[in-house]
C-alpha cells in the first residue's frame, strides 16, 4: 500500500523533502506540506518586520537585509541542484530565497504545500496488528480563519527548522540594563544603531558579521566572546572583550575579566533553541532541550517511533547537502530497504556515541555539532541506503572556505570558485 507523509515546513528542508517523495510514486502519495508563513524558503525569506505578523502570528525568519552566505553555492547547493552558474560563490540572501523557489517550482511542489498554515499538533497513533503494533500520525493543523483539521498520516517529517526561537543566556542583574536588548533573530539593519555604542555578545558567523556591519555604520562595537582573541583583521571601530559576565547596579556592563563599560544596545547573537510546541516529547521518548534533542537514531528519528524524521537539526554542517542525504536515509527506512536494528541496541549506540563525545570534554550543549564528523555521517547514510555519496570536492571546499574565513573574515567572500570534478575545484579569477 501506499505511504502518506506529512511534511512541516516549506523551507530548503521541507522542499528537499518533498522533492524526493514526489520521485517515489511507486511507494509515497504526493506529500502534504503544511507551511506556517505564505511563502517557501522558511528562514531564507526575509521580512523586514519583527516580532508578529497582521495575523498575530510570529516572524519565522531570522534573516538581515544584507546578509551573505558564509559557504560558497558550490557547496550550499542540493547536488543534483546546481545553481545558477552566472552567480558570484557568496550569494545575497535573495539569491537563495529564488534559488529555492526554482526548486519548488521545477519538482512542481507548490500544488502539495497547504501555505499559512499551522501545524498544532503531531501526535502518534498506535494500534494492534497481526503483526504486532503500527504506528500512524494524526497531525491536527489550522488555517487562517482558525478552521481546524486532523489527518492521518504513515509518517511525518520535522522540517520547521531551528533558527527561529532565540536562545538569550541568563545574565545577571539584565534589569539593571538602561539601554536596548535584542537578539540577532530581531536584527534587520545597522543604520539605527550609529553612533550607539553596542555590546554584541557572540562571535560566531552572525556576530562577526552584524558586527562588521555595525561598525561601518558608525557604531562603536565591542565583540564580547569567549574565545581565544581573534588574530584575523577586523575592521578598526570593533573591540574584542571577554565574556560578558553581570550587568551592574548602575547599568554598567562588567566582562569576564574584570573591566567594565558602557553601552547604549546590547545585541545576543547567541543562537537559538530547538522549539517543537506541536510535540510532546514525553510521549514520543524524546528529551527536548534547548540545545539537544535525544534519543535520536542517526540524529533524526526517536527510538520508540521511527517514522518520525528531524530533519537538518544537526549544526555546523553543509545543510543543503546534509538534508539531500537525510532525505533519501529517512525514505529508505520507510520503503523497508534500510532495516533499522531493535530499539534497545539504537538506544545504546546512541548513548556510546553522546558519552564517547562527553568524555572527550565536548559541552552537553554542542553535543548536536557535527562539523568535523559530516562527512562520515553523510557518507554513512549514503552506504546504507545506497544512494549517490557527496562527492568529496564538497569536503575540500568547505575545508577550504573555513580556513580563509579564520585569515580574513572580510575578505573570504571576495573569491569566486568553480568544481572541476568530483575531487577538484579551482578560484576563478
């Protein structure tokens, strides 16, 4: 019999997702996709608004209006996707909101997404068979004008993303704070901010990035992180400090080692929390955390309900690429052609490979980052269900990219580059 799957989100994910069912009609039904905003592209859709919509409903996308990619298309793209050639390798973030809607549009997907929509409630169903329990899924969804509906579905794929609820840490003594606080998640542009001074707290991709545009928008910025300081140029007007630690009584910021200053705006660009309100975690076995979800096979399925998938939450990773692998892994389980072992032996292997990470002083918040381990795990995947591996130019690239990024964080998206081969890629001058 046919499988009937549900897909939550419209974004790079869910599209990818969708895409490969509609290539399986001889097992899949086209899939329902049920897409909260009236768009594709989840996150790469930018909506200059913050906070809540006309409908009340929250501003999924955690985009700036001059955002650029950090990872050149060569890499970012689906490989059997490629974007256009004409593009630079660092692409606006339209480029890619249109990039993703070529792909809907050429795998015909519109037609099978259910826009502004919201997905209430994904909820297991088990019942006896003669061949022991199945599982099937009720998703209960509303539209608009509040219409509720449940439907009945083999399997659901979470594809809502994680980009969207952000993490703030809890600093002592915040109240005290006279100026503004915001997230990166409610950052659009850095003209207001001139002539402020501002405390970003956080030197990943996005606070390096606000922070260079900050600057150049005659804003005075201190980069507060707890790395080692940073040896890469950054422009003149951006000030390394520690830690930010406690805000004093008099409004003061105070940093990890000991001095302290004032600040007009404090912008968190601290990341986000996984954020599943249509789920009970309880019932499906699973531990929601902020930053971790587990027990999850394969970082993608729950033990006790394997055809339940979650797709993309792993991080520092190739996403495009990584969703096309977890993809066509997830459907192979479906069709039966991947056997996945007993419950009990998935739990351990799980559990071996978080203590494995654990004892070698990984922090239970980054136990989701699998930046060096992508590649096995794609190629892993790839092995299982037979299907085409990345090929390893991709690899190269990314390596390639990310060590420019640490000699000169402006300057890196300057070069363009062109795959050869499987194996090599070249600069284009």
């Amino acid at each position: 019999m046919l499988q009937r799957v549900a897909v939550v989100g419209a974004g790079a994910a869910g599209l990818c997702a969708a895409r490969h069912i509609l290539a399986r009609p001889g097992t899949f039904i086209p899939p329902v996709v049920f897409e909260l905003s009236d768009n594709v592209g989840g996150t790469w859709c930018y909506d200059e608004r913050v906070g809540s919509d006309e409908n009340g409903r929250p501003i999924h996308s955690s985009m700036y209006r001059d955002l650029r990619t950090n990872l050149p298309k060569e890499v970012m793209m689906f490989p059997d996707f490629p974007f256009d050639a004409q593009l630079s390798s660092f692409l606006p973030h339209q480029e890619v909101q249109r990039y993703l809607d070529q792909y809907c549009q050429s795998h015909n997907i519109r037609p099978h997404i259910k826009f502004s929509t919201r997905v209430e409630r994904v909820k297991p169903v088990v019942t006896a068979t003669d061949d022991g329990e199945k599982t099937s899924w009720e998703v209960t969804s509303s539209d608009l004008s509040g219409c509720r509906k449940t439907e009945h579905f083999d399997s659901v794929f979470i594809c809502s993303g994680h980009y969207s609820d952000p993490h703030i840490p809890n600093i002592p003594g915040m109240k005290n704070f006279k100026g503004k606080v915001l997230h990166s998640h409610s950052y659009k542009f850095p003209e207001p901010f001139s002539g402020q001074s501002v405390v970003v707290l956080g030197a990943k991709a996005s606070g390096l990035d606000i922070s260079i545009e900050l600057v150049k928008a005659g804003a005075q910025v201190t980069l507060s992180h707890g790395y080692p300081r940073f040896t890469f140029p950054l422009p003149p007007g951006i000030q390394q400090s520690s830690s930010l630690v406690a805000i004093e009584d008099d409004g003061r910021v105070r940093f990890q080692d000991g001095s302290t200053g004032k600040a007009d705006v404090l912008i968190f660009c601290t990341g986000y929390n996984f954020n599943y309100p249509y789920l009970d975690g309880a019932e499906l076995g699973l531990e929601i955390q902020d930053q971790v979800i587990s027990p999850l096979y394969r970082f993608m399925m729950p033990t006790a309900f394997p055809s339940l998938f979650f797709i993309g939450i792993c991080k520092l990773i190739c996403p495009f690429p990584n969703f096309n692998c977890q993809i066509q892994f997830a459907l192979a389980v479906l069709d039966g052609s991947v056997p996945l072992p007993p419950r009990a032996q998935m739990e351990d292997e799980i559990r071996k490979e978080l203590q494995e990470k654990l004892d070698r002083g990984v922090p239970h918040r980054h136990l989701m980052k699998i930046q060096q381990e992508q590649w096995d795990y794609c190629q892993d995947l790839a092995v299982s269900a037979r299907f085409t591996p990345l090929p390893p130019v991709i690899r190269s690239l990314y390596e390639e990219v990310w060590r420019q990024r640490g000699i000169h964080v402006e300057n890196y998206r300057k070069r363009n580059y062109r795959l050869v081969s499987d194996t090599r890629w070249e600069v284009v001058e």
